[in-house]
C-alpha cells in the first residue's frame, strides 16, 4: 500500500495575501478556491511539477499564522529558483550550504545547496537543489 502525502496545511492571517504570495511571487498553481460560508474557505495551490499541495483558508486549522517551518521544497537548479523567487520581490536568502553544520554562503556538494524564504505570515521554506542524475 502506498502512502502518498497529498496536502499540507499552512495557516495564514489573510488568506487573500497568502493566495497572491503563492500564486503571484512562487509560482504556485490555483486549484482550488471555494468559499462555503464566512467562517470557511479553502484555497489549495501545487508547486510547479509537485505531487504535494498546500492548503490555506479560514477554518481550515487551528495552528496560529505563521507557525509552520521547515517546510521544503527540491528543485534542480537552485539559481534559478532563487532569481525567479526574488525577481518576483521574494525576500530570499543567497545560495548557502553546510559545512560541519554552520551555513556558509555558496554552493556545496550534492544535496547541500539551499536558499531559503518565508511567506508573509513568516512560515518558513527551504528550497534545496537535488544532484541532475536524480
């Protein structure tokens, strides 16, 4: 049986700003948007070629806004991720890696070149480059 993580909620204070965040600034696909009643709406945004979404809305969780970090995302050219996130007014970090756990900026080896961005709520993603052959 396979388990397949499909949606991860992120809770946000404006769900209107969030979805533009998304959508607007990382690239993210709108799939869904639905308003069932004041108290509850669910707008679920992909990552370009994800298998995993996010989900933002009211009444949608109970986590306070900005509370979840450490999220991640792989990509095969962090340079290019990184120029598309900040030429879309993203503030992103430079190009780091992890030598004996201490960031340093520049790339590093396989796996072990990041930038890293929060949303507007300040939940926090990493963007990590995955080696080409993989």
């Amino acid at each position: 049986m396979d388990w397949k993580l499909e949606v991860v909620v992120i809770p946000v204070s404006d769900v209107d700003r969030a979805k533009r965040f998304y959508a607007e600034q990382c690239g993210f696909a709108v799939d869904v948007d639905h308003q069932i009643s004041p108290q509850f709406r669910i707008v679920q945004l992909t990552p370009p070629g994800s298998g995993c979404s996010i989900t933002i809305g009211t009444g949608v969780s109970q986590a306070p806004p900005g509370s979840v970090k450490g999220l991640q995302l792989v990509v095969s050219d962090v340079e290019a991720a990184r120029a598309l996130l900040a030429g879309n007014g993203v503030q992103v970090t430079p190009v780091t890696h992890f030598d004996d756990g201490e960031p340093r900026e520049g790339h590093g080896g396989d796996w072990n070149s990041f930038i890293f961005f929060d949303d507007p709520d300040g939940n926090s993603w990493a963007v990590q480059q995955k080696p080409a052959d993989r």
